[in-house]
C-alpha cells in the first residue's frame, strides 16, 4: 500500500497515526507521573519508530502530543529520523485521556492537516485505536498497544470534525523491534488493555 492518496491535497481521505509513547523510566521515585522520562530501550524505540515512518512515508503534517515529559521525548526521537518535522502541539488534555477524550480533541484538528499523528497514552491510547476501526488487527500486540506502538489508519473523511470510531482502515501497525516489530497491512480482531505499570 502507498501513502499517496491520502497524503494529496484533494484526496477525499484522511490519515491518523495513532501514537503511544516509548518506554518510562521509574528509577527516579521524587518525579511525578507527569515528569517521568524515557529510559534507554524507550529512546531507542522512540528513534525505531522515527525511522519506520520514514522508511514507509507514514510522515505527518501535524502532530498533537500530551504534555508529559515521556511523550515530549518520543515524538522528539522520532522526529531526529525526519529531514523535515512539524512542530508539535503540546495538550495538557491529552495526559491519560479517554477515548472519547481523543476523539473529540482529533476532531477539533486543523482542516489542513492530511496525516496527523496523536502521541498520548494507555489505557486510553489503545482504546481509541481499536474503536477506530471498522475491523480491528488479529494481532495480540495491537489489543495490548504496547510502549511505542503506532497504528496508521485511513478514513473516509475530508475533515476532520467528521472523524468517528468504526470507520478506519487500518494501513500499517508498528511495534519495537524487541517486541517483534510488527508491521501488519490488513485489519482483522479487537479490544486493549493497558498494563498497570506503564500507561
């Protein structure tokens, strides 16, 4: 599959990248959820992730990321991969949203953006990602939505305000390479949870 249609201006399509942040560190106890960075395999896989969007042209022209230090970090590492990177929007209401939570802030999203990423966090992040679509990834990961995992996905829309779960094709799901490093074009299976330790 290509990334042509969705990426040209009159293309009657629009592209998500669904984003959940790299690996946290818990080694520092004093910081707050809120300021806890990336450990060592979170930078790598913040930098994998960079590079397999390259690699496959799922670049975005608009990212919405939270606030929290670990999702700074990792669309920060990704964006090292890009010769050219947008620049970030930092919403605080993005830290540990819903998904309704995240349906609602992508569809306030500028009408000139065609492949726009979301880095936010689990549970919420996984969430989204599998209510998106109208048939969901027969992929274990996919329903965990582990650290650094990203879905692509195309929906049949020309703005976003029209964005609603149930209607994604799911083009491309990224995973670390340690974990795999799924690379899945066809949809299939459902449902997330998230990991008490890391959202």
């Amino acid at each position: 599959m290509t990334n042509q249609t969705a990426n040209q201006p009159n293309s009657p399509h629009l592209r998500l990248i669904v984003t959940r942040h790299a690996k946290s560190s818990w080694s520092d106890l004093t910081l707050s959820d809120h300021a806890r960075p990336l450990k060592g395999r979170g930078k790598r896989a913040a930098s994998e992730l960079g590079q397999w969007l390259v690699a496959h042209g799922h670049l975005p022209d608009a990212v919405l990321s939270s606030d929290s230090q670990r999702t700074r970090e990792t669309w920060q590492l990704a964006a090292d991969a890009m010769s050219v990177a947008p620049e970030p929007i930092w919403l605080p209401d993005l830290y540990l949203a819903s998904p309704n939570d995240l349906l609602s802030i992508v569809q306030q999203a500028s009408g000139r953006s065609r492949t726009l990423m979301v880095i936010a966090h689990n549970p919420g992040i996984g969430e989204f990602a599998n209510r998106l679509l109208t048939k969901a990834l027969d992929e274990e990961d996919f329903e965990r939505f582990p650290t650094a995992a990203a879905l692509v996905a195309e929906f049949p829309i020309t703005h976003w305000n029209e964005l609603e779960f149930g209607t994604g094709s799911a083009l491309a799901f990224f995973t670390p390479s340690e974990r795999g490093g799924n690379q899945i074009a066809d949809s299939q299976s459902s449902s997330n949870t998230d990991g008490a330790s890391e959202q």
